[in-house]
C-alpha cells in the first residue's frame, strides 16, 4: 500500500539524515492523517478505515499543485531560496505520482473525446476527460487543451 511505502520511506530517510525528504513525508503524511480523521472520524467501538492508494494519490496531487503554486508566488517575490526548498520537495511528491502523460497524449485523447461529443461545452467536456485523465494528467492542461482544439 501506499501509505506503508510513505511510512517506510520516511524512517529510511530519517536513519539517511536527509532532511528535505524528512521534512516533506512528515508533512505529506500529517496531510494524509488529517485526511483520514475527516473521512474516518474516531468514534467509540470502531475501527478507523484504511484509506485506498486513490485517496493517498489524490492527496499528493493537492500537495504537488500546491507547491508549484508556491514556487509562482516565491519566483514572482525574488526568493530563490524558497524557490530551490519547493522544488526540492516537489520533486519528492512527484516521485509518488504515477507518469504523467504528455502533451501531445492529452491532446490526441481529448480530440477524441470532443469528436465523439460534438456540441459538448467546456463543463461537459472537461468532466469526460477528467474522468478518463484523473491521475495521469494536469487539470489545468487537460482545460487548456480543450480551449484551444
């Protein structure tokens, strides 16, 4: 599972002393936790879930997204120290991510989804693609996409 993989990886880094990493799967992992309070809330007699690898993944896409913001904002404000931190730590997180797709692949599935929907507007065909792209693919490219074909 996912979460084991975290887990694990986070005391081989602490035991390697690299503190970018430690630094990064504590915070993904107090993410994770959080997540699962508020979906599994403690209650008395039960068990708490286990979460699926999907809800993991959809985690670390949050952080990911939410770390490329973080490099916009510091790169924008001259802070280069800040700027190499982010990318450091998003490199980390993506190494959880399954492969993306290129551009080129999201392009050629997204004509394919607008051929078979003609007529479709933006909401409509941004929900099928998503649909078939969650995971493998940007939404903000998936919706870039679909505004220029």
């Amino acid at each position: 599972m996912l979460l084991d993989s975290l887990q694990s990886d986070l005391a081989s880094a602490q035991k390697a002393r690299d503190q970018i990493r430690v630094d990064t799967l504590r915070f993904l992992l107090g993410a994770v936790y959080s997540y699962q309070i508020d979906k599994y809330p403690p209650s008395a007699g039960e068990s708490a879930g286990g979460l699926t690898d999907a809800e993991v993944l959809t985690i670390i896409a949050k952080q990911v997204k939410t770390h490329k913001e973080s490099i916009e904002m510091f790169t924008v404000g001259k802070r280069q120290d800040l700027v190499d931190r982010e990318t450091a730590e998003l490199a980390i997180l993506q190494s959880y991510l399954p492969a993306q797709m290129s551009d080129e692949e999201v392009r050629s599935k997204v004509k394919s989804i607008k051929e078979s929907n003609p007529g479709a507007d933006f909401g409509s065909l941004m929900k099928l693609a998503m649909a078939e792209l969650k995971g493998k693919a940007d939404g903000s490219l998936v919706a870039n996409i679909i505004k220029e074909v």
